[in-house]
C-alpha cells in the first residue's frame, strides 16, 4: 500500500500505528518525485486529488491525508492552508510564529487537528476522518514532532504534543484517529 507522502515524520508515526500489519511505501519508495497538486479548498479536496494522482499514475491502491489546525478564534484558520499560513515556503517556524500573533488577547484559545485520509482500493474511494480537540498555548514548548505541535496542547493534558513526545501523540491524535478507522476497514475487507 502507497502512503502518499514525503513527510519523514509522518510516514514513521504511521508505521508505528500499523505495527507491521501493512507494507507501507512512500513517494520516495516508489521513485515518485513529482510536485503532486494539493489546490483544492477543503482537506477533503486535497486528500482525494492526492490519492488520485497517484493511483492514476501508478494504477496502486494508495492512500494519502490531509490535515489542518482549525482555531475557532481564526474563523477555522489556518485549517486547509496550515502548511503555507505565513507564506510558500512551509516554514513551521513562521507559521507558529504568525498563529501566536493572531492570538494575542484572544480568551479563547480553543482548536482541533482534523485529519481528513482518502483511500482508493480497487478503484473505489473511502474518506476517514480523525479530530483532537485542545488549545493554543499561550508559550511554545518544544520537545519531538513537527508543525504547530509545540504550540497545541491536547484536551485532557497539560503540556504541548511535542513535549509530550510521539508515544503519547500517537495514541490521541487527529491522525492516529483518522487511521484507526483506516486500519479497521482495511481488517474488515
Ligand atoms: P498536511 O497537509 O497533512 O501535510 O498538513 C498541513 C500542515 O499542518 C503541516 O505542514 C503542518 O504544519 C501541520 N500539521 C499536520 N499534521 C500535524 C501534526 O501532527 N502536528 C503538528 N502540525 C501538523
């Protein structure tokens, strides 16, 4: 099964979650260096048009997600442009730094990590959706991870997903959710 993604991170945590009942490839694995288009507006949209891409071009049963952090706040931003919220260059850093300034004197510091995973097995196209609700936290707290995790503090919890490390965000996070659901229908079928 392609995962579609180049995202190092990504791939590990989802192969964790797995625990070696599935083969996963990569992008990189399958020799795929294209630029795959990601320009819908909704991480629905992108989750399929990526999924599609590939299983068009490689004819192999794919998946690939998409996620956003929603703040209610922000109206649901930066949500589907997470990635390029300060600008083109995915730039983490920036991008948290443009979402803490935004927030400045919001009370309400309330958001979600949604996950949206399109599979496409056999021609035919599944969507699976995973959310963790939490909040924006007034300070980074560094640690493991990647993206906006410094800075999300997860319902139920103290501390920022990267200082609570990838053992504990792989059991509750948006993405661990949306690939439960994944895992337990591929079980089914
Ligand atoms: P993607 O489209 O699924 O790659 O996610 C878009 C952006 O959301 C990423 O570039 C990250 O900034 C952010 N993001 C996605 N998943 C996570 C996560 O698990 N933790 C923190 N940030 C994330």
């Amino acid at each position: 099964m392609i995962f579609v993604t180049n995202n190092s991170h990504k791939l590990q945590e989802v192969s964790a979650m797995l625990g070696g009942k599935i083969n996963l490839q990569s992008l990189r694995d399958i020799g795929c260096m294209d630029d795959i288009p990601e320009t819908a507006e909704t991480l629905e949209g992108n989750a399929l048009m990526k999924a599609r891409y590939i299983y068009e071009h490689y004819g192999t049963d794919c998946f690939a997600d998409d996620t956003g952090l929603e703040v209610i706040a922000l109206g649901g931003e930066p949500g589907v442009y997470s990635a390029r919220y300060a600008g083109p260059g995915h730039d983490s850093e920036a991008n948290m730094q443009k979402l803490l300034a935004n927030m400045e004197g919001k009370s309400d510091r309330r958001a979600q990590f949604r996950t949206v995973i399109a599979l496409i097995k056999e021609g035919r196209e599944y969507l699976f959706e995973g959310i963790v609700t939490g909040c924006i936290m007034e300070e980074r707290e560094e640690g493991e991870g990647f993206g906006y995790d410094p800075i999300f503090c997860p319902d139920g919890y103290k501390h920022s997903f990267a200082y609570l490390g990838d053992e504990v965000k792989n059991r509750i996070s948006h993405r661990a959710r949306a690939m439960e659901k994944l895992v337990e229908f591929l079980g089914r079928e």
